[in-house]
C-alpha cells in the first residue's frame, strides 16, 4: 500500500472501520513509515484528550419529553421503513433524515427576487422618470444598431416593427447587473417598452420566462451569447407577442 492511500485511511483505521484486508495492509504499511505512525499517534491522542477532557452535561430527567412536547407538529413524522432502517445503519440513516429536514427546510424559504429581473426594472424605471429614454433617438434601426455595437462589445437584434404596433424610439447605453448594456427603447400606444441586451454569464440558449415585478411584465431569454431582459407596463400577452416577433419576425 502506498503512502498517500495509507494516509488517507489512517482516520479509519484509528476508528476500527477498516475491513481485515484493509487493515492489514495500513498495519503492515505503518511499521516502516515513521510519518504514518506519528500522524496515527497524534490522532490518537488527540482523541483521547477529547474525550478526558470534554464536560458532559447530563440533561435533567424529562428535558427531552419536554422539548418534544412543546415542538409543533404541523407535519407528519417521517416514516421510517423498516427495511431502509436495516440496510443503511445508524448513521447513514441519521444523515438520510437530516437531508430530508434541510430538505424541508429549504423549499420552505421563500424564492429570493432575481437581482437581475430587479435591476431591469430598475432600469426601466430610471429610463421613464429621468427623462433619458434614448441616447440616441430614431425609429430607424440601420442607425440605433451600429450606434449601439461601436459603444458595446456586442450588437443585439434591432427590428422594425412598426407594422406590427411596436414602432422603435430609438436606443441608449445602460447597466444591468453588473452588464454594460444595450437598452432598445420600443412603444406601444403610449407605454413604453425597455429591451435590454448584455452578455450572458450563462452562454447556453434558454426560453423566454415571463414574470412580473413591482407591476412591470418582464420576459428574459437568452441566445446567441446574449441575455435579453423586456420590461414594461403593457400586458403580459402583449410583451410575450413582442419578444416572438424580436426572436423570430
Ligand atoms: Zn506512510
């Protein structure tokens, strides 16, 4: 047996939960190597230590009634089949219930607000109260595009779709999570749309989710390496149909 796979089975083999063959093999090997011998000593010690010098509380008779009692019992024990109980062992079934209660625990916490959804409607927000719509302002998106790729290291999809109710106002430089972005400034009627574009962290293409946040509609995808984020106060139906004819028209 070498070295490194002797050491490493030295906390083991201190504990007896080495199988005969193993056992004998990290016996044999720790004779003849001074380093294995003296990191099996310490351990020793240090165990023997522990366990001389810890105080033990004894807990007052009825503490653990006491405390079961007054636990709510707003769910079902879990059950512990039999079987399960027999194959795995005290302490792998101890750890198997824990996993089951962080389980619990952390479904239960409430879902955290995307930084990145909030930074867009922050942005978009910014954008209508600040009077700074667009740097640049034009409905033709042979102008806003180049305007746009010779400030950022990326040139996102600009379309015309005038015809088809979202007539674009133009384009401005913005931030979102910690992305120098493109911001698409789109109407409808008189709301307006906020279509930001910045490089993914995350370059694998994902559908467009739709959600909403402080009363805005937001709807992310990603492709083609960019994140595109939509915010506005139109309906969700409507800004869903926007984002179809950005991806596809
Ligand atoms: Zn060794």
């Amino acid at each position: 047996m070498t070295h490194d796979r002797a050491h490493a089975l030295l906390p083991a083999y201190a504990d007896g939960q080495l199988g005969p063959i193993r056992r004998f093999l990290v016996g044999r090997h720790i004779t003849h190597c001074p380093s294995c011998l003296a990191a099996l000593e310490a351990m020793q010690s240090m165990r023997t230590a522990l366990r001389t010098n810890l105080i033990v509380h004894r807990a007052p008779p009825g503490l653990a009634a006491r405390i079961g009692s007054a636990m709510p019992r707003e769910t079902p024990p879990v059950p512990i089949r039999r079987p399960l109980q027999w194959k795995l062992g005290g302490s792998a079934l101890a750890g198997a219930l824990a996993g089951v209660a962080l389980t619990l625990m952390v479904t239960r916490q409430p879902i955290p607000a995307d930084p990145l959804v909030a930074d867009a409607v922050a942005g978009h927000v910014r954008s209508l109260m600040a009077d700074h719509l667009t740097d640049v302002a034009t409905s033709d998106r042979h102008t806003v595009k180049p305007w746009l790729s010779a400030r950022l290291d990326l040139s996102p999809v600009v379309k015309d779709l005038t015809t088809d109710g979202f007539p674009l106002a133009g384009g401005r430089l913005d931030y979102v999570a910690g992305h120098r972005a493109a911001a698409l400034v789109y109407l409808r009627d008189k709301h307006v749309i906020n279509l930001f574009a910045f490089v993914s962290n995350d370059p694998a293409d994902a559908p467009p989710r739709q959600e909403s946040r402080d009363g805005f509609n937001v709807v992310r995808w990603r492709t083609g390496g960019l994140t595109y984020v939509a915010v506005s106060d139109v309906e969700a139906a409507q800004l869903l149909a926007f984002v179809r004819l950005i991806q596809n028209g």
